[in-house]
C-alpha cells in the first residue's frame, strides 16, 4: 500500500516571502506520479504541479517548485513570492503508474498575511 | 458544462435518511472517481468508474454506500440509513481516461451534515 505523509498541519507566510510544504510517501513501485494540489475555501481541488517519478528534473509551474527526492521519497512544494490568494490547503498525492486512483496526504493549512 | 459540477452543493439531513449525490463529468471524460473528505483529514477514494467496465468499489466504508454511472455520463452516490459519521465533503473528479498520465479534474463538492 502506497502512503502520503504531510507532517505540517499549518504553516504561515509573509506575503512575497518564501515558504515550503513537506511531503514524504512509501511506495514500493518505481514507476508513479506525484502532485501537489491546492483547495481553497471554494473547496475546488487545483493541480499545481506534479512531477513524474521516472524525471531527474524537478517540476517548476511558475512561482511553484518542487524538491523530488526520489532515494529519501520526498516530495516538497515551494511557493516563491507568496501571494494572498495562496492562502490555501495544500494536498501532496501520489499515483503509481499501474493505478488510477490518487492517494492523498492530510493537507497542510497554508496562511499568507500581510 | 465548462468543469465538473456536483449537486448539492450542501446537503442536511437527518439521521437515518437516505441522500443521494449527483456529479456530473466533464463531457468526454471516460473516468469517474469519487472521494470522501472528512474535516480535516484528506481524501479517501471510495469508487471508480471507467467507461462501461465494472467499478472498482474497493474503497467505499460500507454497504449503505451505493454508487451508480450510466456509461460515460452523470453518477450518482448514494448514503442509505445516514450516520453522524458520514458527514463530509463528497468529492468527484473525472479524467479523459484512466490513471497517472492525465489529470483529473475536480468539482467542489457536496458538503453533507448527518444531524
């Protein structure tokens, strides 16, 4: 069975400042997907980025990066100049390559002030 | 339409009744999930549909969950005889077809309150 684990329940961040989310899965496959998705109070779920395992290169979308560590199974999400409609929960999710259904870490409850 | 849309938007009933959900796929999407989110908690997957195979009912709690999709259109989910611990968010997406490759897209739920 595949896990996604987000160790951060909340966090905050200045505005135009940079902030983190931590991800870290357990998998046996190693051939998956990852992505980082973003529901706002709309509770519309958004992909923001997500990285295929079988890349080196780290995934960028704009002010939003990731830090795949494949060894470690890390998959970390930066957000560059925080802005505050970032304001945010953020879910870290994984899909093998044989699977269809995505599995989903508890969410990070991101605030960006003023 | 334009995105998956999902109907209600928020649901209140009374323990012991049954609920029906209503998700609407975006047109040409294959693939149909449905998820649970609890308050605070991520989401649980509770069914799939692709086309017109079986569903892969692997994730529903119990058997007073039910869920139903006529081909490639509208599924329905529905919660018989309603307990306090069904009440959610009820998330569907859909995707043009299955798997890690494509993305799905989401609707913004039904909030459901078991009283």
């Amino acid at each position: 069975a595949q896990t996604v684990t987000q160790s951060q329940p909340e966090m905050s961040v200045q505005e135009a400042e940079t902030v983190t989310l931590s991800c870290t899965y357990d998998t046996s496959e190693s051939n998956y997907y990852l992505f980082w998705y973003k529901q706002p109070p709309s509770r519309q779920m958004i992909l923001v980025i997500r990285q295929e395992a079988y890349k080196q290169q780290n995934a960028t979308e704009n002010r939003f990066s990731v830090n795949f560590q494949k060894a470690a199974k890390s998959f970390s999400l930066k957000i560059s100049d925080s802005q505050l409609g970032d304001t945010a929960m953020y879910f870290c999710a994984f899909i093998s390559n044989s699977g269809y259904a995505l599995n989903f870490g508890k969410g990070t409850s991101l605030l960006v002030t003023p | 339409g334009a995105g998956v849309s999902q109907s209600p938007s928020n649901k209140v009933t009374e323990k012991g009744k049954d609920v029906e959900l209503r998700c609407d796929p975006i047109s040409g999407h294959t693939a149909l999930y449905w998820y649970r989110q609890r308050l605070g908690q991520g989401l649980e997957f509770l069914i799939y549909f692709q086309g017109n195979s079986a569903p892969d009912k692997s994730g529903l709690p119990s058997d007073r969950f039910s869920a139903e999709r006529t081909g490639e259109s509208v599924s329905t989910l529905t919660i018989q005889r309603t307990q306090q611990e069904d009440s959610a968010v009820y998330l569907c997406a859909s995707s043009f077809e299955q798997g890690s490759t494509t993305e799905a897209f989401f609707g913004q739920g039904t909030r459901l309150t078991v009283v």
